[in-house]
C-alpha cells in the first residue's frame, strides 16, 4: 500500500518560495493570481499523493527509499557564486546562457537574450511582468501534476525558471545554455524550464544540471515544451550531479504538424537519477528523435521511463537508448511507444542497448509497443551484453593490454550517442568525461 501523506513529501511541500517582484520597482504581475491559484491546487494535491513504491508498475525497478530517508531542507539564502566558477561548464557557442544557482536564479552570471531579435531567453520571474498571456497559456498545460507527486511538488514552488521563446520563423544561431549549478548539501532545488518554439522556428537548447560539491541534495525538475507546426527543436539533456545527489526530473513535450524534436540526454552522475520523457506527436507529419546515454558505476541508478504518444498519421519516431553499468550499478530502461487508432502510417523504431562491465552490475530493459492502427511500420528491440571477446583480443595484438583494450571499446560504445549532440564543444568535454570515467585512451 502506498504511503499518502509521506514525511518526505510533507517536508518537501512544508516551505515554499514567495511570489515577489523581481526588482522592488516591479509592478505587481498580472499573473500572480493565477499563479498563486495553480501553486494551492498543487500544495493540495501533492499532499494527498503517494511517493511511488517497487509496487508501482513504473517505479518497480527503482527503490525510492534512500531517497524518502533522506532530509531536505529548502535553500534560505540566495548563494553567491563567482563568474570562474563556470569555466568548466562555458559552452562557446552559446548565445544565451541562463545560470541558476541552488535554484536561485542569478542575472550576474547570465548572458540574457531579449526579445526583439526573434528570441527571448530569461527568467520566469520576469516574464510574469512581460509574458503574462504566453506563460498562462503554456505553463503547467503539458506537465500534469495532478497525478505525480514530484510534479505536483515542484509546481507548488513554482516562482522562478527558464522561459526560452524562439519567435515564428526565426532560425536561433546559437544554443541556449540553462546551467543549473549546486553548491550546497542536504537541500531540495526545484528547476522549472519552458521552451515555446512558435511556427517554422529553429531552436537549440542546453539543458545542464551540475555539482560543485559532493553532499547529498535533490534536484527535482520539470521540462515543458512546445513545437509549433514546422518548427525545430534540439534539446540536450546533461545531467552531472555528484554522486551522492538524487535527480528526479520529467521532460513533457508537444509535437505540432510538420515539426520535428530531437533530444540527446546524457545521464553521468547522481547517486539515484530517474528521467521521465514524454512525448506527444500532436500533429500530421512529425518527427521525433530520442537518443539516451546512461553510463554508470559503483552503487549508481540511472533509470529512464520514455513515452511517445503518436496520435495522428504520418508521424515518425526513432529512439537508440544505451546504458553502461559497472561496479555494483543499475541502469533501467522503459520505453513506451503508442500508436493510436487512426494514427496511420506511423513509422517508429525504439532500440536499447546495454553493456554490462561487471558481475554485480544490473540492467532492466522494457521496450513497449501498443499498436492500435493497422497501416504502421513499428520495431522494438533490446540486447543486454558483455564486450565481445574478439573484439578485445583484436586491440591486444595491436599493443593495448587487457584493460586499456576494454576500456577503449567501453568509449566507442557511449560515444556514438555523445556524437549526435549538435554542439561541438559539448562533444569534446562530454568525450574527455566519458574517457576519464571509462578509464580509457586514445589510440595514437
């Protein structure tokens, strides 16, 4: 039986964030009724929710218990942070960056891009004063929290976030980077992120969640976004928490006529990490790629819950999700894809493949295909598998012993999903992290 009225949910939702304006000459936004009215709903509905147990059908792989046992206060102070500090995490060829400090947004470290070149990258706070009808449009309408209880909790905080907006018709150059950075132990941050691409637009945005410290913390995240018809979106998903910090997070997205979404996450650290992607093809003619990488080790769990939703004809999918589990970890896979009635000539292909490194490690894979149209062309598969032993021996003649042979195969496999990311810089740190995790080298 599941446990209404949780502690740890109780405690979660006990302090909450004040609306207040983002500069004490603000004018009180038009929004805050409302936003105060949806923030009541879901302190009173998170309050009756359960925390999800092994006795859920979507949580049975993944033990939540380390988690609940675990106190998290809210973050009292705003922290400050030093511009040096983001070196490691600067990505050049970003045009705007959105730096989020514990959760704190903080416009020192931003590069904010206004509106009025065909883009709008800046805090919500703000945008409650100039976004009024777009955010009361948009905010909340693609990520139910009605029915899930990190939702629902992250939404009773709902005050601050990222609001990305690229205009109908306008290309965007470069990235958008979103550089969530934690600094402090033994606290609960709730990062909020909406994305809106209006009509024919072209978007790509970095979505990074950080550690400066090696403490337990919980960062519990929701993703909202919007594809217009013809519009392109790009959403790169790092996720590099320290390996004591628990990372719960859901990406909600809207796929209009003729769009296309294309999303690359990156699962690295965080001692428990669960993503929850969602997906609906709500158009004619779109298209949709999820690429995923889970690379793990010691007592780590990655676990991933993907949902693609194909409501209407000619929709496509494609998704290639990869874990690699070492030491004693446990990486979890479950995609879902769903083919409505009258969703004819669907053409989806969901994949994962895992590599396990050692004896204790674990890997659950449940690829799902429920087809309720006849005219379809759907594929699902998984394969879970140790280094194929030809493979190693072949590297031995060429001079690498036994270990540096493993570990160079281990990259080659994490690195096909790291080479679809669209930003170069991006690559080659992600590539150096994953060779330094894998213990591997290059091959002169």
């Amino acid at each position: 039986m599941n446990d209404v009225g949780h502690p740890f949910l109780r405690g979660l939702l006990a302090r909450r964030s004040p609306l207040t304006p983002t500069t004490p000459t603000a004018p009180t936004a038009p929004s805050v009724s409302w936003l105060l009215a949806l923030r009541a709903e879901a302190l009173e509905r998170g309050s009756t929710l359960a925390v999800p147990t092994t006795r859920d059908e979507d949580w049975r792989f993944t033990d939540l218990v380390p988690l609940t046992r675990t106190g998290f206060g809210p973050v009292t102070a705003a922290p400050s942070l030093g511009a040096d500090a983001l070196a490691p995490f600067h990505i050049p060829e970003a045009g705007a960056r959105l730096v989020f400090v514990d959760g704190c947004f903080s416009a020192p470290l931003s590069v904010i891009a206004a509106q009025g070149g065909g883009l709008f990258a800046g805090s919500l706070a703000a945008a409650f004063h100039t976004h009024d009808e777009l955010l009361h449009t948009h905010l909340t309408r693609l990520a139910d929290f009605r029915d899930d209880a990190f939702m629902a909790v992250n939404t009773a905080h709902l005050h601050d976030g990222a609001l990305i907006v690229a205009e109908a018709g306008h290309a965007v150059p470069q990235p958008v980077h979103v550089l969530h950075i934690s600094t402090l132990a033994d606290v609960a941050i709730h990062p909020r992120l909406l994305v809106v691409a209006y009509r024919d637009s072209d978007l790509t945005v970095i979505e990074d969640h950080v550690s400066l410290h090696h403490g337990a913390c919980l960062s519990n995240a929701v993703s909202e976004i919007a594809v217009a018809a013809g519009a392109r979106v790009r959403h790169i998903k790092l996720q590099r928490a320290g390996k004591a910090a628990f990372h719960v997070a859901t990406t909600t997205t809207h796929v209009e006529r003729d769009a296309r979404y294309h999303a690359v996450g990156i699962a690295l650290g965080a001692r428990l990490s669960r993503e929850n992607l969602h997906v609906v093809q709500a158009g004619t003619g779109t298209d949709c790629q999820l690429d995923g990488l889970a690379l793990i080790g010691g007592r780590q769990i990655a676990d991933t819950h993907s949902f693609v939703d194909h409501a209407l004809p000619d929709g496509t999918s494609c998704q290639l999700h990869k874990c690699i589990a070492a030491g004693a970890a446990h990486a979890v896979f479950n995609g879902r894809v769903l083919v409505r009635e009258g969703a004819q000539r669907t053409n989806s292909a969901q994949q994962c493949r895992s590599l396990l490194l050692s004896g204790k490690a674990h890997i659950d894979a449940k690829p799902q295909l429920e087809i309720f149209a006849d005219d379809v062309k759907c594929s699902h598969g998984a394969a879970i598998g140790q280094l194929e032993a030809d493979e190693v021996f072949y590297l031995r003649t060429r001079g690498l012993d036994e270990v540096a042979a493993r570990n160079i195969l281990t990259y080659a496999f994490a690195a096909e999903i790291v080479g679809r990311i669209p930003v170069r810089s991006v690559v080659e740190r992600l590539r150096a992290e994953v060779l330094q995790q894998t213990g591997a080298r290059e091959i002169a």
